[in-house]
C-alpha cells in the first residue's frame, strides 16, 4: 500500500497534546498525517531476534553469547576489576563497530561423556543420577567442587561484585546470564537450594542496577525480578518450565527471556532435530513459534546455526526473526509541515509492538530534520517522557487464531520542539530514529519501508519558512533496513 497523506486543518488532539496553528503568511495553518508503509521482512534489530555464540557474520544476530571461566577473569582472591576489564576488551574490542552485544556467562564446571586422560576431569553424577566427567575452571586458591563452604560463599559475592563494577554501565553488554553453579553455568548439579539464591539474589540485585539479569530455571529465584534463560527451549520433557513462565503473568514485562534451543538430547519430533528442521518443517515452526509467542521470548541461540541457502529454511527463519523480541510498526505520524526558523515543530506519531516482547532499556527517540541531498540532520532533538520499555506486545496467544487474544495496543507520543532561529530556510525531511545511549547513535529500527541507510526513517517533507506543496516521499528514494549494515555503537 502507497504512502497515505491526509492534510488537517486547524487544530488536533493526540494524547492530550495540541498542535498549535501559526497564523504567518509562509507557514500553513495544517498538520498532515503520514501512514508509513508495514516491511514486511526481517532485519537485524538490537537486544532481539537469533542469537549467536561465535562472532562470525550472520543474518540477523545483534547479541552473542560468551561463555567465562571463572578461573580466566579471578584466578586469586587478589585479582581485581582490572582482570576482567582486560580480558572483555580483548574479547569484545570489535563489537560496537558491528552493532553486536554480548551475553556473557561464568561458569565452573564443563561435563564431557568420556574420560580425557590429557586434561584433568573429574567423575561426578548428575541431579539426575547420570556418570559424566568434568572439567573445572575453579580459582587456584579454591577447592574444585567446593559449593558449600563460607570460603566460596565469601568470593562468591566478591566475584560478582566486581562482575558488576566492570559490565554494569559497559554498552557492549545486553543481559547477564547469572550462571556461576553447576554444569555449563545451568544451575543444577548442584541445584541452588534456598539460602544459596538468597545470597546470590541479593548479590546480582546490588551489582546490576542497569543491566538486567537471566537465571537457568523459572522455579528459582521467583522473589527477585530475575529473568529467564531456558537452554532447552520449547523441549517437550520441559513443558513444565513454560507453564511455569506463563503462570509468572506480568513479569515478562520486565525481565527478560532468552536461551536456546536444544538439539542433542530427549525427544525433538515438535521442535524439530536441527536448525534447519525448526524453520523448514511448518508443523515445527508453528510449534516454536507458539512458544515463543507464550512465554514472550526475547532471543534464542544454538537454533541460529540455520542453512541459509536454503530458501524455505530462510524464510522460516524470517518469520522466527520477527516473532522474537519487539517489532516496533508506525502506524502513523503527525506533524506542521510549514514552520519558521525559531518557531515551533509540533510532531506526534502511533506506535504498536507487533512482536512478543518489550524492548527492556529506555532508549531515546529522536526527531530530526534531514538535508535533502546528503540525508544528514541539519538540527535534531528527542522526545521527553518517552519509554520504550512501556510499548508492549499482545499477550495470551491463539495458537490457532496465530495472534494474540490480547492484541498490543497502540502507544501515542507527542513532542514540542523550538527550531533554532538560524536555521536556513528551505525545504528538508523530517525523521525519527531510536538512538544507543552509547554514542547517541541510530540504532533500533521501526518496521516500515521509510528507511535511510544509518538508522533514521524519513517520514515527510518539511518546509522551514519555505511553502511546500507536496509533503510525501518518493519511496524509491527509501533505503533497505534488512541489507543495512553500517549501523554501529560507542564503547567509551
């Protein structure tokens, strides 16, 4: 569907707000409303969507998870924040120039179903009963498998604190998964019994103020405003970890749900036995996506590992992309399209979330005005009491119907901004972005076809102190947000 425009005399109420009418020969008593056209494909989009666990290119991954060796960043009681500032920025160095965030893990203990006679591994069962054999990456001044003694509670706490003085304000980091206990940092072998969550619990809620926190099992740490990391999802042996997520009701709205999907284990004839299966076999995608859609999942990895090539595979994975996480839609922007320098731009625009979770950060959004030719802002400002955390999806999904019972609602935000009385008049384009924090760059991308290459969304014409007649963009001029790739961040 083309661009739709519609002129508005006089005065309109959007939210409460009212556009004000100037009464000056080269400005128009108007407001005009564009209905930016739905993309209808997948794009990489930040804290969302497939998750990686290497660094290499892929399709759509802005986050990779890093598994950490506790023994690799605190080998001695003595080491410090340093250690792991300089063991992050050797890891991480490239990737605000990608766009990508890291997940990262600490862990204790790697099981292997064989003996390793060149490494030392140590026999231990399972909660479960099952023999396997364990590397364990322990500080040198700990007793490897030591769980239970005041030693190990005492560096327990120090290690995360210090985690959080050196990632909590870092912007290349998107969530924390707690890790720490157990085999892979999944919290069981052992399990946390209750005096071990509190003192955990208490120790994450002090060090991360900013970012936010992923445990293992739903059935942990219910008390705290923990999110999730589900490293066998949608698996048919652990429906009672979805029923347990979904009868958290509300907390999705806040905290955080990830993990992967598990392709080595159990019974895999719903989620399919590979990557490939997931996304290619309908009945498999159906059933992930369901999922997906129900316990509100903002990312998933191991599934990623997608054949690309292949052009239904693709497509299945274009439409988990789109499931996961936000997608943000403009349903429609309002704004004066003729103003004097010095003057008053009056811009409104309706929102909705059509994925199935919220974006967690409060990002700003911004509203600029772009030099026709090069496509750069001229003059640029942001929205006030504006959270994107607050735009969110539908909730309680019809499987049969594929939508939610609870349908998103439409999010309305209004903004006043004075012009600078120098600014040259002539005839320009109005944009709105969503910028990092970090550099107060373009970042999250809404998703409609009204795209620049760099991250901003040109909507309209605009005329400053200059009468312009035809306000609607030629969509040819519109760059493609899925092939765009130069977005970027700053780490410092």
């Amino acid at each position: 569907m083309k661009n739709m425009l519609f002129l508005i005399p006089f005065v309109l109420q959007i939210a409460q707000f009212q556009v004000a009418i100037c009464q000056d020969p080269v400005a128009d008593a108007a407001t005009i409303s564009i209905f930016p056209q739905m993309y209808d494909k997948a794009f990489p989009n930040p804290l969302k969507g497939f998750r990686t666990s290497t660094l290499k290119a892929e399709d759509y991954p802005t986050m990779t998870r890093l598994y950490i060796k506790w023994n690799e960043i605190e080998n001695d009681e003595n080491d410090g924040v340093e250690k792991i500032l300089d063991y992050c920025n050797r890891q991480w160095k490239d990737l605000p120039e990608r766009n990508v965030k890291v997940i990262p893990r600490v862990y204790l203990e790697w099981p292997y179903n064989r003996q390793n006679a060149t490494k030392t591994r140590d026999t231990v069962l399972s909660d479960w009963g099952e023999k396997r054999f364990l590397e364990r990456f322990w500080p040198a001044d700990l007793t490897r498998g030591d769980y239970s003694s005041e030693q190990f509670k005492k560096r327990l706490v120090g290690l995360i604190e210090k985690m959080g003085k050196a990632w909590d304000n870092d912007p290349r980091v998107a969530y924390i998964e707690m890790g720490l206990i157990g085999w892979w940092g999944e919290q069981h072998s052992p399990s946390i019994n209750a005096d071990m969550q509190k003192l955990i619990g208490d120790a994450f809620t002090a060090a991360f103020r900013n970012k936010l926190v992923m445990v293992r099992q739903a059935k942990d740490f219910q008390a705290y405003p923990f999110g999730s990391y589900w490293d066998s999802f949608a698996h048919s042996s652990q429906l009672n970890e979805a029923e347990m997520l979904i009868a958290q009701e509300g907390k999705w709205k806040t905290s955080v749900r990830g993990g992967e999907v598990a392709y080595d284990w159990g019974d895999m004839s719903k989620t399919g036995t590979s990557p490939d299966q997931s996304l290619k076999n309908k009945a498999n995608l159906d059933y992930m996506i369901g999922f997906i859609r129900n316990v509100h999942c903002n990312h998933l990895g191991w599934i990623n590992n997608y054949n690309g090539k292949d052009a239904d595979i693709q497509q299945g994975a274009v439409e988990m992309q789109k499931a996961l996480g936000y997608r943000f839609v403009l349903d429609k922007v309002i704004y004066t399209p003729n103003v004097l320098p010095g003057e008053m731009l009056n811009v409104s625009f309706s929102v909705r979330n059509m994925g199935s979770s919220p974006f967690y950060y409060n990002w700003p959004v911004e509203v600029s005005i772009l030099n026709q030719e090069t496509k750069q802002p001229v003059w640029k400002a942001t929205f006030q009491n504006v959270d994107l955390r607050t735009w969110l999806p539908g909730d309680d999904w019809d499987s049969n119907q594929q939508r939610y019972r609870v349908e998103p609602q439409q999010n309305k935000i209004a903004g006043t901004f004075k012009l600078p009385g120098n600014l040259p008049k002539g005839e320009y384009i109005l944009a709105l972005s969503i910028l990092d924090p970090a550099g107060n760059v373009p970042s999250v991308r809404f998703a409609v076809i009204n795209y620049f290459k760099g991250g901003r969304h040109p909507i309209g014409k605009l005329g400053i102190g200059k009468k312009v007649g035809k306000f609607e963009l030629d969509k040819e001029i519109f760059d493609d947000l899925y092939t765009d790739r130069t977005l970027y961040y700053e780490s410092k």
